[in-house]
C-alpha cells in the first residue's frame, strides 16, 4: 500500500512538473544586427549562400520558422526601431527620419512586458537618442557607437547621457559577452525580455582582426543589375534621359559624382583614375568581403549565446528571435547603403525559434512588417496586443495555424529627401506578387526649415524637388525588380487596384500628408500620370 501511495505521489508530482512547464511563459530574447540584409543569411538562400556566411543562424531557421515576406516601413535606422519598439508607423510614433527623438513614454514593448511579470533588459545599439528608461536594465552603445573599444551608456553608471562605461574588444564580441553576463546574473524566478542588438554589419565594415583571410581568395558572386539594367527605375530615380544617373543614389561604380564623401566605393577605395568597370569589380569584392566578415562575427557570437543557453536548461523555455533592423542593397541596382523601397534594402531577416511552440523547418510567406514584432511578442508571452499599436500579432502563424483577415500589401515611407546617400524621397505598397511606388521627390520640410547640418556637397541638395514618377514591378515574373512596367497596358488594372489600396492603407494608418501641403500638391497633381 505505502508503494502504491508512493507512486502515485510521484507521478502527482511529475504531471504537476509537466503542467508546470508547459504553462510557465517563455523567456523571450530578441536579437538583432544592424543592416543585416536576408540575402547575405544563407538560409535565405541568395547567390551569397554558397559562401556560407551564417551556420548558426541558418541551423536557427531550421530548427524554427523562417519567415520569407518580413519587411519595415521605413528603411532606415532609428525609423525602423521607433516602429519595432512601438509597434506604430513613422508618422504616430513620431520618428520620420535620423534626427528625431523616440519619446520615453512611446518604448511600448518594455512597457507591456513589464505588465505581464518579465525583467526587461536592453544590451548593444539603441539608436533612439532618448534613455531607454522603461528597461529595468541597459547598457546601450551612444548613437552608433565603436566597432573597436565601444563605450557604453550604462543604468546605474550615473546619469545620463553622461554614465559612460568602458570596454575593451570588438563590438559583437563585446555585447555577446554582456548579454551572457546578464543572463548568468538575472532573477531567474521571473521570465526575462532581452533585447540583444549588434552594430555589426553597420557600415564603415570594421571586422575583428581573427577574420583577415575569411574570403580572402573567394570570387563573389557579383549583381548583374550592378552592371546593367536598361528597363529598371523611372525619371524619379535616373532624371529625365538619364540626366541624374550621376547624382542620385551612392553607388559601388564611378557612377555617382561625389567623389568628395566618396559616395562611391571605387573612387573610395582605388582612387578616381582606375578604369570603372575593374574598379567597380574590385570595390564590390572588397565591400562585400569586408560586409561579411563582420556578418560572420556576428553568426560566431550567437553560436557562444546558444551554447550558453544549452548548457544552462535555458533553450527549450527562451523564444529567440533573429532580425536585422532593414536590409541593405549590396550593389543591386549599383546602390549601397539601405533607404529604397526594393527589396535588398526593405526585407528584414525574421527567424523564430521556439521549440515549445513552433515545429521544426517551417518557412511561411506571410507579410508581415516591423510595426508586428511588438504585438506578436506581447502575444507570445501571454498578454493581448494593445489598442493603440497598428501592427497585429502573427501568433496564429507560429503555432502553424492561419492568420485571419491579414493585409494584402504593405506600406513604405522614405522621408530623408536626398539627404545622406542621395535617396529621393517615396512611398509605396508592397504585395506578394507586385510593387507599386511614387516618389515624389521633395523633403517634408520647406527649405526655410532647413539647417546646414542637413546640406550634402552635391550638385543636388536636399531643398531641390526631383522628378516625379511612379514605378510598379511584377515580382512574379520579376523578383530582382529589373524592369519597371508602371506604362505597360496589361498592368493598368492592378495599378488602379494598387493605388485605391495604397490610399486606403496611408489613411488608415495615418501615414497621409495633411501636415505637409507642399506634398500633398504634388501628390494630387501627379496621382493618376
């Protein structure tokens, strides 16, 4: 009898230990790097995957859910984290471009994940300029911060922005280290929300040194369009007969004329008198190998945090999350740095790794944006996603069922008007199958609003309107977006379709230009060219 009251004593005990587990909310660590563009994951499968550049992430897709259609509404650095941190679009949570301020009490996903009983921590690149005082912890790079030596803002260090720590080693080293610490040191009675960010792969490429001859005798396999593309872009983004090919967009070619900021990588690298089509082969070599190399640090890094998490029981119970906060074009187009709607530069990396949850090897073709990352974590560690964000949870999708009434397209802002890297400012929808885009080619400031901080030493500033165009790509039948058939009779339907839709959505999600008349008279005059 004792026996038999023993055994059911335990197995009582082992099937409340079950329940226990399966009910206990995860932790959730959201990782993610800086202009780290899905092309360059091999789990992506790009032409760059062959170089396998990312073993430890691509084995996180395998092991998770892979998400192929994952973009941001603003491709741009801190646009892009005011939307992830508050699941709101540019123009309601305030953060239109570089140089505006996230307010305190918008960091909304600390907030809730506070509410739902988990410690919140912040750790790397920030980019918010406001403290980030809605963590229980922080300790966060100033701006951009140093790829080499970085010093930190820390909480507890004084106040900021003056409590600045030191540190020694290269950034993603450096921050892989102070997460670990966190995690060995944080209340492990409570379920933990850390944000875990590199600067790494930021331009300028600043690898560790232990990476030299990573790729050192490997071809790259090179973007055709970077070369030639004779049906790609409209007047709005190569000027009337291609008069402004030479000043609008930062290119790895000669191309662009601002050899002064080298605005493009030949003359950065090789000087302006070396014959463009071997320097543009041998700029884009270097680029990319060096944009590698600081990948590849990054991938080693999370292969450390993974095994840290493996070998403390945290694995199983830790929803990871892997993300860049925008792409990047690497050369397609003879384009560098990020800002344009295609989609080198607007599709995220977003990979999700839950094995509580989430069956192995599933990739999904959901379209989802960055203003979703909020509420689906919110969702994922048991709490509804508030009122007052636009982005809707995709936690449907994670547990491998449907998503109800989901968008059809989504929408796209670039605001910083030729400012930079020479982008001119658009907006557009992006669907599964097809791209629609007008750029309207003038800054939302007037030009007496304008200071000097913002001029660029070009024929072109940033108070010139460029031309006005639209663009439209059949993804289908052209993934690469190398032909533009905005004039093409047999789309003229869809492009209706797409601008009733496109109204609708920039109404809906208050992203219109009731603010900004001078937009709005061109927009009026130009909508229906």
């Amino acid at each position: 009898m004792k026996t038999i009251k023993k055994y059911i004593q335990v197995s009582v005990f082992l099937m409340a230990s079950v329940l226990f587990a399966q009910n206990k909310k995860p932790n959730i660590i959201y990782i993610m790097s800086d202009d780290h563009a899905a092309q360059s994951i091999g789990a992506y499968g790009s032409d760059l995957a062959k170089l396998n550049p990312t073993p430890n992430i691509d084995k996180l897709a395998s092991e998770g859910i892979l998400f192929k259609n994952a973009f941001c509404n603003n491709s741009i650095c801190t646009p892009s984290r005011a939307s992830i941190i508050s699941g709101q679009y540019s123009q309601t949570n305030g953060v239109l471009d570089l140089d505006m301020d996230l307010d305190t009490e918008k960091q909304y996903l600390p907030i809730e994940m506070k509410k739902l009983g988990y410690t919140t921590a912040m750790i790397g690149k920030w980019h918010l300029k406001n403290e980030p005082v809605k963590f229980d912890y922080y300790k966060v790079l100033p701006s951009q911060g140093k790829y080499f030596n970085p010093t930190f803002r820390e909480k507890g260090k004084g106040t900021w922005p003056k409590n600045i720590v030191k540190s020694k080693g290269h950034s993603s080293d450096v921050i892989t280290d102070l997460a670990i610490n966190y995690l060995e040191n944080v209340d492990k009675s409570k379920p933990f929300f850390l944000m875990h960010h590199y600067k790494a792969p930021h331009d300028m490429f600043q690898y560790a040194p232990r990476y030299e001859d990573y790729l050192k005798n490997t071809e790259i396999p090179e973007p055709a369009s970077m070369y030639n593309q004779p049906f790609w872009g409209s007047e709005g983004t190569r000027g009337k007969n291609d008069s402004l090919v030479h000043f609008i967009g930062t290119s790895v070619s000669p191309r662009h004329e601002n050899s002064v900021s080298a605005s493009d990588y030949t003359a950065r690298f090789f000087g302006e008198d070396i014959e463009p089509k071997l320097g543009t082969h041998l700029a884009y070599q270097k680029y990319l190998k060096d944009y590698l190399r600081c990948v590849k640090g990054v991938d080693d890094n999370l292969g450390r945090l993974f095994d840290y998490l493996k070998k403390e029981g945290l694995w199983d119970n830790t929803v990871i999350i892997y993300t860049g906060d925008q792409g990047m074009m690497l050369g397609a187009h003879d384009l560098i740095d990020k800002r344009w709607i295609y989609d080198e530069a607007m599709r995220m990396p977003f990979i999700v790794h839950y094995p509580n949850m989430i069956k192995k090897g599933q990739t999904t073709d959901l379209l989802i944006n960055n203003t979703d990352y909020a509420p689906a974590m919110i969702e994922l560690a048991g709490g509804k996603t508030p009122k007052y964000m636009q982005g809707k949870s995709f936690i449907n999708t994670l547990k491998g069922k449907s998503e109800k009434d989901w968008r059809t397209g989504t929408y796209y802002r670039y605001w910083m008007h030729m400012i930079h890297h020479a982008v001119p400012a658009h907006f557009g929808l992006r669907t599964k199958d097809y791209k629609l885009i007008f750029y309207y080619g003038s800054h939302y400031l007037t030009a007496k609003d304008f200071t000097n901080q913002y001029w660029i030493k070009s024929k072109l500033g940033h108070n010139v309107q460029t031309p006005v165009a639209w663009e439209f790509y059949d993804l289908k039948n052209d993934p690469k977006e190398l032909h533009n058939r905005y004039n093409d009779p047999a789309f003229k339907e869809i492009i209706e379709e797409l601008k009733v839709e496109l109204k609708r959505q920039r109404i809906e999600l208050n992203e219109t230009d009731k603010e900004y008349p001078h937009i709005q008279k061109i927009i009026n005059e130009h909508w229906n060219d």
